[in-house]
C-alpha cells in the first residue's frame, strides 16, 4: 500500500455544501424550462452547455478529459498508480421534457463533487478516479432509454435485452420531434464523438458507481438519508387485447354491442383485484392504452393496453404471469389476449461494493436503508459488464420525471459524501480488480 493510502481510510470525509448548491444552481440553468424545470434532450444545445460546465469544472482540477465514439464523456483524476484499472463514477445530463433538476444531473455533480473533495482535500488514491457522462440515458428525443449503455455494454447484455440495441438501429432512432434527423446525425454533428478504444471496459476500469434520486417515496417516508441499493427488480411487460365490432354510437343498443374498451375495462379491473393478492411489494402499472377506432361516434372494435410489472422475487413474477395467462378469455362479448413486449431479470448489484456504500453512510453515521430500484438506470446495463452499485438519496413527495422533482442540498451532499467514501475503500483495496480484493 502507498504511503498515506492508511490515513485516508482512517478519516471521514464529507463533501462541500456550498460546491454542491453551486453546481446545481448554475445546471439549472441549462435547459431551463421557465416554471422550475428542465429540458434538456439528449445532444441538445441545452446538454452541451451542462457537458461544457462539467469539462470547465474538470479541468480546473487537474483532470484529463476524453471522450468515445458515442460521446460518453470521461473526467479522470490520476492516482498514483495510473497502470491500475480505474474507477468511475457515472450517470447522465440529458432530461425527459419538462424534468427536473436532479434526475441524473444529480449522479454527474456528485461524481464532480467527488473529484473536487479529493483535489481540495489533496486525499491519496492509487486508482483513476473518473467522473463520467452517459449519453442518452433518457432516450427522450431519440429512443430507446438507456441507448448508449445498450450500446457499450452490448456484448454482455442478456440476448433478450441486446437484440434492442443493435449499434446500427441506435445510430438510425428517428427524432421524436423531426423524423428526418437521427440519432447518428446529431452525434456526428455534437463535437464529442471520439474514439471507441476510449469505451467503458472491464479491462480498464474495476468498478462502476452511481448515485441517483430514488425517484419515489420511500427513503422520504422512512425519514432516512441515504438509499443503499441492492437490485434493480426484475419485471414483465404485456400487451392486453380485447376484439369487439364496431358500430353506430347512436343506434346500437346497449345489448348487441361488443365493446372492446368496456371488454378491456372489466379485465383491467380483473387484473388489479387478482394482482392485489400478491405480494404486497409487486409495482403494477397500466400506462398506455391504444383504441380503435378511436371516434366519439363508433363503438371500439380494439382496445390494447400495457401491463407493467415488477417485483424482485422470480417466483412473484411467475405468479402475474399466471394471472394474466388465466385471465377471461371472453369479456362482455369480446375476446381477449394477450402478447409479451419484453421482459427483464432482476439485476443484484456486486455485493463487495454494495458494502463498501454501506461501511461509508455507517462512518458518516446517516440514516440509511437497504432499497431495490424499480426504475432502470445506466449503472443496471452496466453490472453485466463489470462491478457495478447504486447510491439513492431520497426524492421530496417521491416526485420524479417532473418539474417539482426536488432533493435538498443537504442531502445531495450527504449522497456525495458517501460515495466519497465507497469510492476510496474501493480505492484501498490492494491489487487491480475486487476479485483479489
């Protein structure tokens, strides 16, 4: 072990508060959506101003900046050791439209935050430190979410998520806003694209962090500061059909018609009752409903709707599966289906990091928890990759994807400060990967 690497892990470290309130102050301003909110689109204008911030930030410091051939963008902090694989903090800037100031943003200041607590602090690490940008993490403008952590992690992705994020169908998304531009187009165009050597691989880097809001109520509710992130949960997703006839608003009766909203109506609430009786943790979500032929005067001949579902026990997945299997296969005259969209795992984070976030919020002494994530997020693409953790702090009324979304200062900086910490027990850990650690 180098010298002073034994101090460093006998001192508690807590970040700046004041760094911190000034980062998010000045990022809101890109983008800002007037009414207390973002914008701010993959490659947008709006995203480059918070990409240019964070290099200026960077580069006041004393790091090297690269990027790769999808525009992620890395920061590194040289250790003393530069031949060891690095670490990396990692989340992203874009924003859904009309977000908040945190989703995200949130993982990028803490990471910058990070890096500026080591710089001011002159802390010892013999590892890279690195603060990085993921782009296209929302897939607003240009779908899918998560695109480019599809992209780098594509050969290790389960095939049932890589057949999604086929390098040549990503770079081909169409602008939600303008079909006539992609997402090739706008990369090309953005000023990052660099080179694919400089890629996130677990050759080069031994470990992935990243801290991020909740994005629901449950830290809030427990009156705790830190979220200790465990699994993404696994979940299934199911296209819901129902077949009626369509006919005269005005002159059907009641008794002959096939209604296949009212048909998906009655099973929607077969679902929700049989579904209750499950475990009390499974999330379920109907959040798209797709009708035809959608005219106030024609009586539905189609209805489809989605059918999100998560838990993190398998064997309560299996469980919705066979309600929806079993469900009518007849409803107020019309018939029903049902199809699989797609399907995830539930992904456990590395238990080794998992422990170095909880050792560092029990040094600091803040209130914590155990929690899984339900949402999915660019640190779940890259666990398949290499070792890989969350930090949630919490998000205030659970609002997230909006423009109230709001974490305080405090707390974003406790967040910090605890992945300060995980990230120089990380750090300490002898040899070049946590296998030998």
């Amino acid at each position: 072990m180098h010298f002073g690497m034994e101090k460093h892990m006998d001192e508690i470290y807590e970040c700046s508060k004041e760094r911190m309130q000034d980062k998010i102050t000045t990022m809101s301003h890109y983008g800002d959506a007037g009414h207390g909110g973002i914008t701010r689109y993959s490659l947008s204008p709006e995203a480059k101003q918070a990409r240019e911030e964070f290099i200026k930030r960077m580069k006041a410091i004393g790091c090297t900046i690269k990027t790769d051939d999808v525009a992620d963008v890395y920061a590194t902090l040289e250790g003393t050791d530069p031949s060891l694989p690095a670490i990396v903090m990692a989340s992203h800037v874009d924003s859904v439209r009309n977000g908040g100031n945190f989703d995200g943003i949130l993982g990028v200041m803490s990471a910058m935050e990070v890096l500026e607590t080591v710089a001011d602090k002159k802390i010892p690490h013999k590892h890279n430190l690195v603060a990085m940008i993921w782009t296209n993490e929302e897939g607003s403008l240009y779908p899918p979410a998560m695109m480019c952590s599809g992209i780098v992690t594509y050969d290790y992705l389960p095939a049932e998520i890589r057949k999604n994020f086929k390098e040549e169908n990503m770079l081909a998304s169409k602008s939600i806003l303008d079909p006539s531009k992609t997402f090739g187009m706008a990369l090309d165009a953005s000023g990052y694209k660099g080179d694919k050597k400089n890629r996130i691989n677990p050759k080069d880097y031994m470990a992935m962090f990243e801290l991020h809001i909740e994005q629901g109520p449950i830290l809030e509710a427990a009156g705790n500061d830190i979220g200790v992130v465990t699994c993404v949960l696994g979940m299934v997703n199911y296209r819901i059909k129902t077949y009626g006839q369509a006919d005269h608003a005005g002159t059907t009766p009641m008794k002959y018609r096939h209604d296949a909203l009212y048909a998906a109506a009655k099973l929607l609430d077969y679902l929700h009752t049989e579904l209750d009786k499950l475990d009390s943790e499974l999330v379920y979500t109907t959040g798209e409903i797709v009708l035809h032929p959608d005219v106030h005067t024609v009586i539905p001949d189609y209805c489809e709707f989605s059918l999100d579902a998560r838990h993190e026990d398998p064997k309560v997945i299996e469980q919705v599966v066979k309600i929806i299997e079993n469900m009518p296969k007849e409803e107020v005259g019309c018939k029903t289906g049902y199809e699989v969209a797609w399907t995830r795992d539930t992904v456990y984070y590395d238990k080794t990091l998992v422990s170095y976030v909880q050792d560092s919020v029990n040094k600091l002494g803040y209130s914590n928890q155990r929690i899984n994530s339900g949402a999915g997020h660019d640190a779940q693409f890259a666990s398949y990759m290499l070792p890989t953790t969350m930090v949630f702090v919490p998000s205030k009324d659970g609002h997230s994807h909006c423009e109230p979304e709001f974490t305080s200062t405090e707390q974003c900086t406790k967040g910090a400060s605890v992945l300060l910490g995980a990230v120089l027990e990380c750090d300490s850990k002898n040899g070049s990967s946590l296998a030998e650690s």
